[in-house]
C-alpha cells in the first residue's frame, strides 16, 4: 500500500552555528515542504533569537538555494550567519606574520 500523500514525511535537519554554540535539529516534515517552513517547524529562531534568516544566506549541504526550494528526504538546511572577517584580508594578516624557526 503506498503511502498516503497528506500524511507522507521527510526527514531533513536544520542546522545552525555561532562562533561558541552549533545546534542541529533533526525533524520529520510533511512532503513538499520549502526551507522556510522548516526553519520555522524546527523551532531554531527561538534558540538564536539574533539569528537573521533571508535568502542570501541559507542553503543546503553548502549550496545555496531560495527558500521557497522544496526539501527532499536527508536535506541538511544550513543557515548561514556573516562572515566575521574576510577570507582574503584574514589570510594577507597571516601571510605578514614573521614565521618563528
């Protein structure tokens, strides 16, 4: 008997970090779900009230996506947070530090 679609779930994870706390919070959602709706099924904004959620930073398994993307079985929704410093800067301050011998 095949599975009633009204009813029928995924499972995904939604995944957050800060630089001290890193919570990922595995939940069953209904098929057809979007990675907005599972960021608020999961019930992360009320563990990081700070955290900002748009569509320039979300997405899954390290691939940005809208949204609206409609989740499949095993999708990881990571949200992602600013960089604190930038990647290219960060590296010329270590290029610059005198190696100890």
């Amino acid at each position: 008997m095949a599975p009633d679609p009204d009813t029928a779930t995924v499972s995904v994870e939604v995944a957050y970090a800060t630089p001290k706390r890193q919570l990922i919070v595995p939940i069953e959602v209904p098929v057809g779900c979007t990675v907005e709706q599972a960021i608020e099924l999961s019930g992360i904004r009320e563990r990081f009230p700070d955290m900002q959620v748009d569509r320039d930073n979300v997405g899954i398994f390290s691939r940005k996506v809208a949204l609206d993307q409609t989740l499949l079985d095993g999708d990881r929704v990571e949200i992602y947070r600013p960089l604190i410093a930038d990647p290219k800067e960060a590296r010329r301050a270590r290029a610059n530090v005198p190696r100890r011998r």
